[in-house]
C-alpha cells in the first residue's frame, strides 16, 4: 500500500464506508474525526487524497482547504458532504476541490472519483512543454505524443484533442465541451464528429499500449492514461 489517503469524517459509519473503498484500491486509509486534527495529518502527512467532510467538530473542511495548501499539501482533495445542492458544489469547487460528492452516496461512485483523482495526482507538466502520465507524453511545443518512447502518429485536431483531454485529466469531458473548446463549435451540429475522432485517438493510444480514453456512458468521456495491455 504506497498510496495514502486521509480520510477526516466525524460520522463512524460513513468514515468505515470510505476505508473499504480506499483499501478496495490498494491504498492505506488514516482517519481524522475532527477538523484540527484532518488539517494537522494532512500537512504532516504525504498523501495523494484527502477526503474530506464539511461540517466538521471545528468548522467547515471547506474553509479549511486554504489551510491545508499553506502547510504545503499538494493532495488532492475530494470534499464529501450532506451539503450537496448545486450552490454547496461551486462554493466547494471555487475554493479549491479537486472534487465534491454529495452524501448520501453510492460505493462504486465515490471508488471511481477516487481512482480518478489517483490518476490526475499522477500528471506532470515541466518546463511549460511536457505534460506527462507516466508512460504517456505529451509535448506542447514539438506537438508530439508518445507512449513507452514511442511516437504515436497524431493528426492535428486529434492533438487538440488529447491536449483538451489532459488539461481536464481525471474529470468527465462532455461531447458539447469538446465541440466548443475543439472544434470551437458552440451548437451541436448533429453528427458524430467528435465520437470519430475520439474513437481514432482511442485507437492509436491502445496500439501503442495506453488505455486513456474512457467512456462515460450517455455523457461523455473521462481521460484516465494507465499503461499496459491495450483492453
């Protein structure tokens, strides 16, 4: 178990339901029970998540979130809250979440934010140029992609594509975001433009060895790199 998470929930019940789901993915769970305690484990601590609570013995996690980063966490942060009408979710968001689940929730979804945000923590951008998912490079100025030093032959909208993809890596990419921000396109123009060419992305990636691609079903697509055997 290399990975940690930190897990600060006052609630017995819904803090075990969150330790299944974080040792269900290998990870090592800590837990805090209250908001002094969550924001002195999570600047004493290296973790890659901390899931955090909003009403808290102390305060509100949400608030707490600039205290955290200016301890030096770079965790990243998924709050999860009874607080879950839309405003609570861009307050959340607007402070600083990487992610907001509402409770109550189901086990297979807050296990799927979790392991995206895993992924997201893993991207790395040097120099202004490199973006890197562990295998997966994408070079901004030379306008390249390679997989394991493998040149992988991109087109240049399907460049756009990738890029657009890795800037919201870990998060749901919806088919009318990608018309606008790729194609630049603010109305659906009714054909299956952006399905092709994620399909062809998806196609080369996965001949180079890179599942990246996911498909949300009915909403979109998620881009998650992990390599290994093309699946």
């Amino acid at each position: 178990m290399d990975e940690r998470i930190l897990i600060v929930e006052d609630d017995a019940e819904t803090a075990a339901a969150v330790r299944a789901v974080v040792e269900s993915l290998g990870c090592a769970a800590d837990h805090c029970d209250t908001l002094e305690g969550g924001i002195a484990a999570a600047t004493a601590g290296d973790y890659r998540v901390i899931v955090l609570d909003r009403m808290l013995p102390g305060g509100d996690g949400v608030e707490a979130m600039a205290r955290i980063r200016a301890g030096g966490s770079r965790a990243m942060i998924l709050i999860l809250s009874a607080l879950g009408r839309a405003a609570n979710r861009v307050e959340g968001l607007e402070k600083g979440a990487d992610d907001y689940l509402p409770k109550p929730f189901e086990q297979d979804e807050l296990r799927a934010r979790l392991r995206a945000l895993l992924r997201r923590g893993t991207m790395q951008v040097l120099d202004n140029d490199l973006m890197a998912f562990g295998e997966l490079e994408i070079r901004l100025k030379a306008r390249t992609v390679h997989v394991r030093r493998t040149h992988v032959a991109v087109s240049p909208k399907e460049f756009e594509l990738i890029t657009f993809f890795a800037r919201n890596a870990g998060q749901l990419v919806t088919r009318m975001q990608l018309l606008e921000n790729v194609w630049n396109l603010h109305f659906d123009p009714g054909t299956n433009v952006v399905d092709v060419h994620v399909g062809r992305l998806r196609r080369k990636l996965e001949e180079a060895g890179s599942t990246a691609i996911q498909t949300a079903r009915g909403e979109g697509y998620i881009f998650a790199p992990r390599t290994g055997a093309a699946v």
